[in-house]
C-alpha cells in the first residue's frame, strides 16, 4: 500500500487498496451493533449499558460489550465508571463519535424508508430463481 503524504495533509489513505488501515475502521462502523450504538447514544446521549442494551432489542451481551470496547478504542465513545453498589458504567461520543452520527442516522432511516421496496426485489429475485 502506497500511503501518499501531501503538504497540508498527515496522510493519504485509500480504502480500495487492500492492506489500508481504514478497512479496519470501515468495518467496525459498518457493523450493525456498532452503527446501532452510535445512534442511540446520539438520540439518547450518555447511557448506562443496561440502557443501551435495553434500546438495541437482539444484541447479545457479548456482542454489546464487544462492540463498545472496539468503539471506545477507536476514540468513538467513552466509557466512565463510578465506584458504587452496583458499579455504574455511562457511555458517551467522544467528539470523533459526534461526527458520525448525521451519517449513520441518515443510514438507518434510509433502510427503514427502503425496506419494502428491498423487500420485493428479494421475494422478485427468490421466486426467479
């Protein structure tokens, strides 16, 4: 992978390219639990796990937490504990986070507007073949 440094810039990435870095990213954001999160934390701000599990019907715990470890290692959320009984774990978008909320709402809403119309290419394409 060529990465191409211009004046102005501290670097050039191309997500074609197969060995760049920013696949990773695009994959974590693409992910539906990941996508799901950012949304909701958006919508809801700062919310505690069971909160957000709660919001987000069909994530399993495993996948919840995985999803919020990988998002708050890419500087997309934090996470902030207080000592208490029980522990109290808030998530929040970090500024980085923020900055992705208008695309992936618009995202969202775009599939849930489409769905029937996805729906009838399938059932078109299934009874095709």
């Amino acid at each position: 992978m060529e990465i191409r440094v211009e004046p102005g810039m501290s670097c050039a990435y191309d997500a074609f390219t197969a060995n760049c870095p920013s696949r990773r990213l695009l994959e974590a954001i693409g992910n539906k639990w990941v996508s799901l999160s950012i949304v909701a934390l958006g919508v809801h701000g700062t919310m505690r796990y069971s909160e957000l599990a709660a919001q987000i019907e069909g994530v399993s715990q495993k996948m919840l937490t995985q999803s919020l470890r990988r998002m708050e290692r890419d500087g997309l959320v934090t996470r902030t504990v207080t000592p208490s009984v029980p522990v109290r774990t808030d998530y929040e978008l970090t500024p980085l986070g923020r900055s992705l909320l208008p695309l992936l709402h618009d995202l969202k809403e775009w599939a849930q507007e489409h769905m029937p119309t996805v729906d009838a290419a399938r059932a078109e394409y299934d009874s095709a073949r």
